[in-house]
C-alpha cells in the first residue's frame, strides 16, 4: 500500500506539468548535440575593426562604425527530412564585445538541417513591453523610452560626406515594421556539440537591395514617417546581410 | 504506518503536484510570505486589468511607493517623480507649464496627473508608453528630467543599506534589475485611484449637485452643446483613450500621436486626458497653454482651429454655441470632479 501511495505521488508529480512531448516509436533514442552560433562581424571580406574610418559602401560613402549592436531572436532550425525545431530567445549581439558574439541556442536532434531562420530584431508579442529581463532589460541601451520598443539595429559612426567633412552618422532601426526574418541556407549536422559560424557584412546592409548614400540618409531613429522608406529599405537589405559560413 | 504514509500524500505531496504548475497568482503571492493588494475599485468603474506578470502586493506597493518619492533615481539625487507630480494638484506638478530637470532643462511638454493610470492602456500625452511598467525608465532617463543612466541608477539601488531587502522580498533573485524597478513603481501608480469626488457622491445618491453644476452636466453630454462627453466618455473614466486633434494648432508645433505611429494622418493627436481633479491640475493642454478652465471651455466653443487632422466631433460642431452662462455652467460642473480625500491621501 505505502509503495502504491508513493508511486502515486510520484506520477502525480511528474505529470502534472508535462507538456505534450511526442515520443517516435521505433526509432532509438537519438543522441543530441549543443548548438552554438558564433556571429563574424565584418565589412565585406574585412573582420570589423571599431571606430576606424576605413570602410566605403556601394555608394561611394567613407565611414566608420563606433558601434554596432543587434538583436538576433526566434531561431528556426529546419531538418532536411522535414520538420523545425523553434527556439525562442532574444540575443544581443554587440560588435565590440566578442563575449557577446557567441551564444548557445540550445539542445538538438542529432540530424540534418538545411536552413536556418532566425528575426532580426524583436516580434511584435515582446517589443511593446520594458518589463523584462536579460539581453531585453532595458539598461541594456537598445530601448525608447518615449516610444515603447527595443531598436533592432544599431549603427553609429561617422562618414565624410560629399563635400568631405566628417559628420556623424546614427542610424536606430526599430518598430514592429522594421522586423524581419533572415532565412539562410546552412549545412549542419548535429551529432555532438557544434558551433555554427554566421556572417554579417555591414556593407551588405547599405547595398543591397537598395544602395543607402549616407549623404541623404545619415540620421534616422525611427521616429518620424520620414524615416518611413529607410526602415522599408534597411528591412529588406538587412535580410540578406548574412550568410552561413561553416560548422566545428 | 498505512495512515502515516496516506496523511504524507494528502499534506505534503498532493499539494505540490498542485503547486508545482501555478502561475504567478494571488496563492503564489501568499506562498512568497507577501501580501495580496486589495485594490478598492470605486462604484461604476470597470475592473482593472492587473499583468499577470505583476500581480499587486501590500509590500510591492509600498516598496513602489519609496521609489517613487526617492530622489536615489536621478542624476544627481536630487529629484525624484514626486518632484513633478505632487498629490495635492493630482499628482501633476503645480502651475508649472513645463517641469524642470534636474539640470534646470525645461522639456515640451506640460507634466500630467497620476489619476486612475490602471484604466488607461498607453501613457503619455502622446500614448508612446505601452504600458505603465514601461513608462518608468523614460523620465529617469530623460536628460530634462531626472537625467540618470539606468546602469548607475541600480548600482546605487543595488550598494543601498535597505532597497536590496526589500527588492528581494518582493521580486526575489539576488540582485536588482530594471524590471523590479518598473513593476514596484508601476504597482504604486496603480492605487492612485480617484473616484470619490462630489459628482461621484451625486451618481451614488449621497449628494446633490447645485442648479449651474447640474445645467453644466447636462451641456457637458448634451452633442449640440458641450458635447465633451464624445471624448470625455460619461462614467468612471472620463476618457476614451484615444488620441484625438482638438485644433489647439493651425500647424501642429508638437507632433503629438505622429511621431509613436509615424502616419501623419496621426499629427497633432493627442490622447484624451481624464478629467478627474482637474480643478487642481492645471495648466492645462499637452503644452500647459491655458491657465483656465475657461479658456478649455472657450477653446471649444470658439478657439480651435480647422487644421488638417482636426477631430470630426469638432468640424461639425457651431463656433459660439455656448453662451458666456453656458460656459459657466460646465466649468462649475468640471469642479465636481475634485475629490478631496484623494487629493489630501497620505
């Protein structure tokens, strides 16, 4: 009977905050793999180097990035034989900290993936909200306060302009029509720990597919409709800033 | 020994398995040795929505409430939010037009009442904050108001002989964040509730009104008089919440609701305010322009502008439809809704 009482007990505990887990019959339990995801930071083939005025875009602009801060969030692993595996996090990458730039997504299936997705900035369900806690706490820096949200991207730095003075350039990209998901094709298999490289090339988020000329746009926060078509223009050239470079 | 190990699942295991999935709520609250909150919601209010992820509690507010009368927020410790928004002129800030900072910096904006702020969904004249935990970290960080990097602000919080207590007691967790801060602030805003003034006394049946105070109320509601009640929505709240161009401006100086949504067709919106108290809390209008409620009054009667987003209820409405006694007439009725124990509250 005491044994029956505490087998009870026992499952009562244990069932009581299951989540439906879908168990596949017939296969053997996989093995898994921790999944880290190293971000390279650089200006086409060039490793980023801060506060240099040593880089030149598509349109010609000289320039330098004194900071250089983003968030990646909600990774999609995508298996070759079908399926994804979500992952909600909300990760500040910050260019001059290169402790910042490699963080642990998780636990995997030992399997194939073909693609990865992940957003570039903050999902509409947690940007309108400063109630929260790490890489979204607030003091963090990358949040209005006057205007509740976090700032997705954020480049500032400076660039001679046309007439070749040096002027500063500040570029904040947020709000819910600014987020996007990135979508890149990646050749990883998890079959024990791995850390998966990804690239971004600040170059490639002025160029294509839109060349951005810092002499008419230098200044935008995100917080008039004038910066309405940059927000438009830096959502569609961030989605393809990055790439997959390999796996180890 | 059967016994034994039966009353061992009832008392101690049972109750676990229930425990273990609860959700932050009122018995979570209790389990945490704090006491729920009881918010006393006034007759003919709707309830208030609480987050669920900042449930009230006794210590919660009262924690909220040091805050919120503690210079340790600012820059140079010297201002704290009591500072602009006094209780005596409904927690806004005396006759003031525009605040000043901690570093005698004046900002656009004329500084609003603290009143019934569970009710209303986005703060600021402009709606920018989503929610009130969100709106704490603006002024504190606002180089014309308490002007202090957030960073600093939970270090001195964090080195401080009692705050780290009192944090853990009620957020728990070893240290405390910019979070806690928001919610323990936010916690005290929401027991500031005003709904015990002489018009609410006289919807009770506790009261009477005067002949001009109960003529003001009618012209209030009345669409081809006042019609204030449009906005100003009749019954506890005194606001639709919405943000509306009330023709204060041929060309909008301060962008208003424009510059959260970045649509123009937004310019010059400005969120309807509550009305509570609003004998002591002038000056009035997002930019304190008027230093009577008269002038509100003639604003509406003769003042506004037929400028580009201006409010529909407005473009139909006859320039000079109140007379001087009409105008009168509603401004006593304005006065009803001072509620003294409020504004005298410790």
């Amino acid at each position: 009977m005491k044994l029956f009482y505490t087998i009870l007990a026992a499952v009562l505990l244990f069932t009581a905050c299951k989540k439906e887990t879908i168990i596949e019959t017939g296969t053997p339990a996989p093995t898994s793999g921790n999944l880290n995801i190293t971000m390279k930071n650089m200006v086409g083939a060039e490793d980023l180097v801060m506060s240099d005025l040593r880089y030149t875009n598509a349109a010609g602009n000289l320039y330098s990035i004194n900071l250089l801060k983003y968030y990646m969030s909600n990774v999609v692993l995508h298996k070759k034989r079908g399926g994804n595996v979500n992952v909600s996090i909300y990760k500040l990458i910050d260019a001059s900290n290169l402790s910042t730039c490699t963080f642990s997504v998780g636990n995997f299936d030992a399997d194939e993936y073909d693609s990865i997705s992940f957003g570039l900035g903050i999902d509409q369900g947690r940007n309108h909200t400063g109630a929260q806690d790490g890489d979204l706490d607030v003091s963090k820096g990358m949040y209005w306060t006057w205007n509740t949200g976090y700032i997705f991207y954020k480049h500032e730095g400076q660039y001679k302009n046309a007439a070749n003075q040096l002027k500063p350039l500040i570029f904040h990209l947020g709000t819910d029509a600014a987020y996007s998901t990135v979508k890149l094709p990646i050749n990883l298999i998890i079959n024990g720990n791995k850390t998966m490289e990804l690239k971004f090339d600040v170059n490639s988020a002025h160029t294509s597919p839109v060349n951005i000329d810092f002499n008419t746009d230098n200044n935008h926060q995100s917080s008039s409709s004038a910066d309405m078509p940059w927000i438009s223009n830096m959502k569609s050239n961030l989605s393809d800033a990055f790439s997959f470079v390999r796996v180890f | 020994m059967r016994s034994k190990s039966f009353k061992f699942l009832l008392y101690c295991v049972l109750p676990l398995a229930f425990f273990a999935c609860k959700k932050e709520n009122t018995s979570a609250v209790e389990d945490k040795g704090l006491t729920p909150y009881n918010l006393v919601i006034p007759n003919g209010f709707p309830a208030m929505m609480i987050p669920s992820d900042n449930p009230m509690t006794v210590e919660g507010v009262a924690l909220g409430k040091l805050l919120f009368h503690d210079p340790i927020l600012s820059g140079n410790n010297t201002q704290s939010c009591a500072s602009c928004h006094l209780r005596k002129f409904g927690f806004s800030d005396s006759s003031n037009q525009f605040s000043t900072g901690i570093q005698g910096l004046k900002g656009p904006r004329n500084a609003m009442p603290l009143i019934n702020l569970g009710w209303a969904t986005q703060f600021f004249w402009d709606g920018g904050a989503a929610n009130l935990e969100s709106q704490v970290v603006g002024p504190i960080q606002n180089p014309l108001e308490m002007h202090q990097d957030l960073v600093a602000a939970l270090v001195e919080l964090n080195a401080h002989p009692t705050y780290p207590a009192l944090f853990k007691k009620v957020f728990g967790g070893t240290q405390i964040g910019t979070s806690m801060l928001m919610r323990a602030i936010a916690q005290y805003e929401r027991t500031l509730i005003s709904g015990n003034s002489r018009y609410d006394q006289f919807k009770r049946g506790t009261t009477t009104l005067s002949q001009s105070e109960m003529r003001g109320m009618n012209l209030f509601q009345n669409p081809n008089k006042g019609d204030c009640a449009h906005c100003h929505t009749m019954g506890g709240l005194f606001s639709d919440f919405d943000y509306r161009n009330t023709g204060l401006d041929s060309i909008a100086v301060d962008k208003g609701r424009e510059l959260i949504t970045l649509k123009p067709l937004d310019r010059g919106k400005f969120k309807t305010p509550i009305l509570r108290n609003i004998e002591v809390t002038g000056p009035y209008m997002h930019d304190g322009r008027f230093k009577t409620l008269e002038e509100c009054v003639q604003h509406y009667n003769v003042g506004y502008h037929y400028t580009q987003n201006l409010d529909p209820n407005l473009v139909n409405s006859v320039k000079g439809r109140l007379n001087n006694a009409e105008v009168q007439d509603i401004v006593a009725f304005l006065k009803t809704l001072t509620d003294t124990e409020f504004l005298s509250a410790e």
